[in-house]
C-alpha cells in the first residue's frame, strides 16, 4: 500500500477512468492505493498484505461471466452454489436502466447533479418503474384467473409503496384492487412465540394466525362475505372494527408481508389464484467498477432513515437490531424467492444523494424532502394571483407535475406511526391534506398522528401580526416565505427550531388556538383542544386548558 496524489494523474494513466471521475469530488487529493506486481489500484476499506493469505474460494462460471465464491464467516468451507436465475435478470435489466440513464458509478451520478440533469433523471427512472408496475398490472389483469395478489420481501425493500402504485396499475386495468397486510393477522401478544433468547419471535410464521388466515381467504374465495381484523400494536391483540369486505368479479386482494411467498401461509388456496411477487432494493449503482454497493447496506440506510422518522429510533438502535433482522431474512424470505412469479427491484439510482439528514447534535433538521409540482385537471386553469405570487406557471405544471394520486402515494409513504405534523396555521392545512388523501381513500395515515401548531405556538412568543412572512422577519430565518409549498415548509422547520428554544414545545400538540372573534374553526379535528386565543396576549395558551382535559 502506498500513497499517491491525485493531481498526478495515477488513475488516468492506468485508463481507470471511473476512478478518475469518482476522485474529482473528493476533498482530498491524496488516497492510499494498493499496489500488486505493478498493478494499482484503489479500494474501500484494508486489504491483506498478501495474496497468500487468500485460501479458500472458487470461481465458476456463470451467465456471460464469472462467480466469486468465499465461504462463511467462522468456516473455511464454500457452500454449494444455488443460482438464483431470477433474481440475477432482475439486476441485468436494472444495470441497461442505469446504462439508458447514463449512469453506472457514483462518479457519473456526481457529474449529473453537477451539470444540473437530476430532476431529468429522476423523472426518466420514474417512468421506468411506472412501465414495470404497470406491465406487472396487465399481466395480471390478462391471466384472468388471479384473485390474491401475494407481495413479499426484506425490510426497508418498499413493500407498501410498491402496493400503492400497484394498486393504482391495477385499477387502470378495470380491477378493484383491496390492499391487506399481514399483520393484521398477528397472534395476539400473549400466545406469540419466543426465540431462542426468550424475545417475542415476529418475523417467524408461527407468529401469524394461519388458519384464520386461510379461513377467510377461502370464504373470500367463494364470494362470502368476510370481517378483516386489525391488529392493535400498542395492546398487541386483534380487533374488530366493522371492515368487511365482499369479492365480485373484478375485485382482487393485495396482500403484503414476509411470509408472502411461502406456500405454507396459504395453503389452501390454489396455485392459480395467486400471483407472487418479490420484491427488494438491489442497487444497481457501482462506487467504481471494482467497488460494489451492498444491496443489504442501502436497504439499511433506508432503515435508518424510516425509523429515525416514524418510530424515534436511533441510527446506532437500528445497526443494533439489523443482525437479527437479517436472519429472519435468511430464514423466511430469501429461500421462498425464486418461487416468485415477478420480482421488481425497488431501488433507485439517485436515492443515496436525495436529501436525507437526522437530528445532528438534537437539532431539528430535514430527513426526507418531498417538492413536486402536481398537474392540473383537465379544464382547470391557474389562477394569474397564484401565478403572481409563486412565479408557477401552467407550463412548468405541464413539463414537470406529476398526477394527484401519484402525489398522494408518495405523501403517504412518508407517514408512520410516530408521526408528528407541522404546519404555520396547521386546521386549515390538514384539513386540506385530509380531504386530497381522502379522495384517492388514503386518509387513513393520519389517524393517530399528533399535530402542531407552529402559529399557536408563535402566537404566545410574539405579539401582533402573526403572518409567516412575519415570524421569518422576527427570527432572521434563512429560508424566505416566497408562497412556495417547500419555502414555507422550511421556514416552518426554521421556526420550530427557534420556538424549541423555550422547551415546552410538547405542550402544544393537539393544541390549536383561535381568534375569538370567529369562533372555533370547522370542521373540528377530534383529536385537537381548541381554545380562544386573541393578539397581544400574555401567558401560555396551554394554561389555559381546562384541568379536566
């Protein structure tokens, strides 16, 4: 191993391109490089000192290449190699996408953001996978003979968002699609299995009610009406709150879990009525051409990430728990993935440089960002105040919207079971977020989401006026209010970081106040105390809510 500047030109000389397009973002100009009889080269992460100290492996032939076999941890021994056929095309048709997109390494994904071309890019992968999804729905749709379409694959591999655009595909293709999770068919707590450690097991199948499963999956069958449970998380038991649900002709169950692909789960449904998918994140994204990305490290980012959000989990919580997550893949999952009828891989080319970030240091930051523009009905035109006052234009709507229900999938896939909701003036907000997901039957993902008021809150701190051009002035935030969606989400998030400063935010949730002089808002949002509270005010609004309360 040696070290060597960057401004030499090492890796152009040596026709190491990529490398060289990898290294013209990076920050410093020297590496350490590995160099064997005359050959250099460059690698993430040590080497061995020898290639002596390499023992145990085997190449064999494979498809058009070659396959590089290293045994197990702990073992010298190599296991006997099991192509997986399916999965392998999966990733081939995955890498022509990023060779259509013009990008294969991280170095090339760099020069596009550079140059400015990612909302294009974005954009074409987006089409692509649309064209998947929806090719998925018309086979489907022209078998004829599938009523239960069974979705399964590792964590943080986009099962629910996959279903969603699965869902709306399926619906294009004049079926009634009912999507069904299985955990809502989780044992109640109390008669879960334990693991060999003595924690709750939930991951095997023995975890699930397979019998009521397959009960009213054959009532369901036969056109029978049928009632599908809930399962509760927080008293960890099953309940039933009056969903029924009826098959006719064109309905079909969309039904999403790990055991999704195991035959044993349904055993008695028929083969024919039943169309499996796996489904997982297979990065096709190369670091350089000698330098892979693990799929298993990308779903794990997406993890980090998904859980940080929706459950308050620390990044160093769920590297903590990934070990046990990972076998319970290795046990329920991976065997039963060839027996897939389709897989789709879920990853994204661009994904690992979308704006992500956590809570550095216990400050409020953004961790995922959604800023589309949404097409307008046909018929309906832009208002020229809008226009005006946003610099939005009917054109860029028309180049660059993307359709209502698309934007509401996304919107949804973002929420969890922690989720906390901002907004400056936040009833008239979610009452419009309500009613956009309602349309397209999505509004479920709010129920039991908190919610916060970032103008309560400002109301108490400063006196009149109370606008969010206002708040921006008083706290010198960065972002500027310009009457965008995004702008005004980031000043809210600006806002709230500086309301923080007075440490009784958590006394606002579900806590919303109102001009006096118009009464209480409408419609009232069950979950939220609303109490009158005027300008120029003293005191804490949250002093005021009644003690019953």
């Amino acid at each position: 191993m040696r070290s060597a500047c960057l401004q030499n030109g090492v890796f152009h000389r040596h026709r190491m391109y990529d490398k060289e397009r990898l290294f013209r973002y990076r920050r410093s100009s020297r590496v350490n490089v590995y160099d064997l009889d005359g050959y250099i080269d460059y690698f993430y992460g040590y080497m061995v000192p020898s290639t002596g100290y390499l023992k145990w492996f085997d190449l064999i032939p494979f498809e058009e290449g070659m396959m590089l076999l290293f045994p197990g941890k702990n073992t010298k021994t190599i296991d006997e190699f099991h192509p997986s056929k399916k999965l392998f095309h999966t990733l081939q048709e995955s890498e022509e996408w990023g060779k259509m997109l013009n990008i294969d390494t991280v170095g090339a994904l760099d020069d596009a953001i550079a140059a400015g071309k990612m909302r294009q890019v974005i954009m074409v992968q987006e089409a692509l996978m649309e064209k998947k999804i929806g090719q998925l729905a018309e086979t489907i749709a022209s078998a004829g003979d599938k009523k239960f379409v069974m979705i399964a694959g590792p964590s943080s591999s986009g099962k629910t968002t996959f279903s969603y655009r699965l869902s709306t595909q399926l619906m294009a293709q004049g079926l009634k699609p009912h999507p069904i999770g299985l955990d809502n068919y989780y044992l109640d707590r109390e008669n879960t299995p334990r693991d060999e450690n003595g924690n709750y097991d939930f991951e095997c199948l023995e975890a699930l009610d397979v019998e009521q499963f397959n009960e009213d999956m054959t009532r369901l069958f036969k056109g029978e009406q049928v009632e599908i449970p809930t399962f509760n998380f927080k008293t960890g038991r099953r309940e039933y709150k009056g969903n029924f649900l009826q098959l006719g002709d064109d309905d079909i169950l969309v039904i999403e879990g790990i055991h999704g692909l195991n035959d044993k789960l349904s055993y008695s449904l028929t083969k024919e009525s039943k169309f499996k998918i796996y489904i997982s994140a297979l990065t096709q994204l190369n670091i350089d051409e000698h330098n892979y990305l693990p799929t298993t490290d990308a779903r794990l980012i997406r993890r980090i990430v998904r859980d940080a959000r929706t459950r308050g989990t620390s990044a160093k919580e769920t590297i903590a728990m990934w070990p046990s997550v990972r076998r319970g893949e290795e046990r329920h999952i991976f065997p039963f993935q060839e027996e897939a009828d389709a897989m789709f891989n879920s990853a994204l080319i661009y994904e690992l440089a979308v704006l992500k970030a956590g809570q550095a240091d216990g400050a409020l930051c953004e961790l995922e960002t959604m800023d589309e523009f949404i097409r307008l009905s046909e018929g309906r035109r832009l208002p020229d105040k809008i226009v005006e006052l946003t610099g939005i234009t009917e054109q860029m709507l028309l180049d660059d919207g993307i359709e209502k229900r698309l934007a509401a999938e996304r919107f949804a896939a973002m929420f969890g079971g922690k989720t906390l909701i901002v907004a400056y003036n936040a009833q008239f907000d979610l009452c419009f977020l309500y009613y956009f997901l309602a349309q397209f039957g999505m509004a479920d993902v709010l129920k039991g989401a908190q919610m916060l008021d970032a103008l309560t809150v400002y109301k108490d701190r400063r006196p009149f006026p109370h606008k969010l051009c206002n708040a921006v002035d008083a706290y010198q935030l960065k972002t500027q209010n310009t009457h965008r969606a995004i702008d005004d989400a980031r000043a809210t998030l600006e806002l709230l970081a500086m309301e923080e400063e007075e440490q009784d935010l958590e006394r606002y949730v579900n806590l919303f106040g109102y001009n006096p002089k118009f009464g209480a808002p409408r419609p009232a949002i069950h979950s939220v105390t609303y109490l009158p509270q005027g300008y120029n005010r003293t005191g804490k609004l949250y002093d005021e809510v009644p003690a019953f309360l």
